[in-house]
C-alpha cells in the first residue's frame, strides 16, 4: 500500500543526519534508531551504535540545523550507555543496549530511557533515569504482575516508550505508562522457545501493548518505576501494509486531539532458520490516542506516512526499513521525527500538526 500524501501527520524526507564511521570498528555494524530529549535550547540524540557481531552501545550526539532550522547533521559526544550489566551481556559476545527511546516524566522531574537489554535470555526492557542527560542511573529490568495468565517478564519484549504524564489506567485511578511489544516468546534455559499467548488473546503477532505503572510509588522511589501492576492490548495489526507486526515507535507528545505517537508496521515473511532469513518492509503509521484514557484510540493511519523510498532506506543492514524512535516538537505545529534507515543510518523527516483529525468512517 502507498503512501497517501494527504494522510494527516504525513512524514517528508529532509535528511540523512548520521551515518557510521568507517575507520570506527565500534560503528562497523550501524548507527541507527536513535531516542531524542531537549535541554538548554540543544536537541540531543542517543543512537545505538553496533560493532561487529551486533554488539550495541548508546551513544549521545547535538544535532547541528541550518540556516533555514532544520537538522542537517549531528555531532558526537561520546557514549552514555556500554552493556555492564549480566541482563545486557550474551556468552556469545553479541547482544548489548539497543533502540532507546527517551521520555521527560515530569512528575518525576527526570529523563526516563527506555531501552532493549539484550542477553542470552533474549531481548527485555530496562530503564534508566537521568537529571543532565549525561549521566544515567539503571534502574534495572522490568519486572511484571501477572497478567491474563502470563508472568510478561518472561516474555521477549521490545519497543517501550513512556508517557510525559500521568494516565488513568484501567480502573481510572492516576498511573504512569508505558507502550511495549511482548513477542510471546520464552526462552527456556536449555536453549528452547516455547510460544505462549496470554488468555483472551486470539491474534498471536506481535502487537502494541500498554502498561501501567503507579505514580505514588515512583514519586516516593524513582527505583519503583520498574514495577508494572496491569497491561492491556492496545492494537494489533489491521492494515496489509503492517500484516505480519508492528511496534512502538516515538514517545507520545500532546496534540490538540491527544497524544500523538508514530509507530512501525511490518509486511513480509522472517523465520528464526537463518537458510531462509527475512524478507521485510518495515513503513511508519501514526497514530492518536485520548490524554486520559489512552486505550481509546481516536485516529490511526490507514496508509503508512513514510516507507522505504530513499536509498539509505532500501539498503543496508537490513533492506527496506524505516523505523521512527525520536520526535522533536517545534514551533507553529512542526513535528521533526528522527528514524532509523535500513538498520544502517539515522534520517530526519518531518511533519506538521493538522487542525482537525479526519472524521471516522461510517
């Protein structure tokens, strides 16, 4: 399925901003998928950069603009994030600190990171938590009631991006949230991958899932914020364009209508045999949910607002993959949304608030 140029929040290119460095071994694999925060008038990404054998490190990078306001490079500061951590680590020297995303809590008054842990048990959320966006305290990984049957902390699970405020979550109390992508995958210490779908669930693809968490406990004690009390299925995939998963992508940001979050849709066929590999398209959708209760979604994009057209995003690591994790709110509307290019690179494009959501269909 096409673009639709008219399509409310629609991405255009402006462009590629960060791309490895060839004489660094520890950007040999990427530098892609990149979270976003401001501070002191200066926009900051964190990228994950990849060496050899995809082992991932969180860098920090200020975004350079020109004349004219918009990105047009980014200059690296270091690294804010190297796996430490056991749940970070694989025996096999692979897996690392992947696909940040960054939210400012403000009833927390701290920066939450949100990234993907990745060991031998697979890929987990963790968090860490800043005041300077240089310094970052781990918090650790998330840990998880038990929900429709199922401990989600034994789950693979991806994509979390939290909420700058407080929700009502399902018993209209006040929570902090956070979306996320459960794979339905455990994987068993002697090697297997069992799959095993929660209770009531039909639709075994990986889909967007909303968390709550409690807003006293993490006010008394930052640390509680890895404490997940209820989850819910938020929405799973309906478009051709997204039919074999989707996924969290960019922090929510408030918009006349709601909160405002772009995503990624995937079309195509993978499987764990590495003789038969993936073939994929990875597209980005919007979509708007209500402020107070965010399970009610009040808009979602039929058609994709960017997919793979440039060459940066048809080639790469991973071929045709455009994968949105940062946005950046600016004057007069303007939404710039940072995104990951074919596993390789990081692009910039960017979109204006429209007045009015489109009427739902009859």
């Amino acid at each position: 399925m096409s673009v639709t140029e008219q399509a409310p929040f629609q991405l255009h290119r402006i462009a590629t901003i960060m791309e490895p460095d060839p004489q660094d071994p520890l950007e040999a694999w990427g530098v892609l998928n990149p979270a976003s925060a401001r501070k002191d008038g200066e926009l900051y990404l964190f990228p994950r950069v990849v060496a050899e054998g995809n082992y991932s490190r969180i860098g920090i990078a200020r975004v350079e603009f020109d004349e004219h306001g918009n990105p047009c490079g980014a200059e690296r500061l270091g690294y804010v994030l190297e796996p430490e951590e056991l749940y970070e680590r694989s025996a096999r020297s692979t897996g690392g600190v992947e696909d940040p995303r960054i939210t400012r809590v403000e009833p927390l008054d701290c920066w939450v990171m949100a990234y993907t842990a990745v060991s031998w048990l697979g890929p987990r959320i963790a968090l860490a938590v800043s005041d300077d966006l240089f310094h970052w305290r781990r918090l650790g990984l998330m840990q998880y009631e038990r929900t429709r049957s199922i401990d989600f902390s034994e789950y693979g699970n991806k994509d979390a991006i939290f909420f700058p405020e407080p929700v009502l979550d399902p018993r209209g109390r006040p929570a902090l949230a956070m979306l996320h992508r459960p794979t339905y995958l455990v994987h068993r210490p002697d090697g297997t991958v069992l799959m095993e779908v929660p209770d009531g669930i039909e639709d075994r693809r990986e889909s967007i899932w909303i968390a709550y968490l409690s807003l006293d406990r993490s006010r008394q004690d930052v640390a509680n914020l890895v404490h997940v009390y209820d989850n819910e299925l938020l929405v799973t995939p309906q478009e051709p364009w997204e039919c074999l998963k989707m996924g969290g992508g960019t922090p929510p940001v408030r918009v006349p209508e709601g909160w405002l979050t772009y995503y990624h849709g995937v079309e195509g066929t993978e499987s764990l045999d590495p003789l038969v590999g993936k073939h994929v398209e990875y597209r980005a959708g919007a979509l708007v949910l209500d402020i107070e209760r965010p399970t009610t979604i009040l808009y979602r994009s039929p058609c994709a607002v960017l997919e793979p057209g440039a060459l940066h995003e048809q080639e790469g690591i991973v071929n045709n993959v455009v994968f949105p994790t940062a946005i950046d709110q600016r004057e007069q509307g303007r939404l710039d949304v940072y995104y990951g290019m074919a596993d390789s690179r990081i692009g910039v494009a960017t979109s204006t608030t429209p007045e009015h959501l489109p009427a739902a269909p009859a």
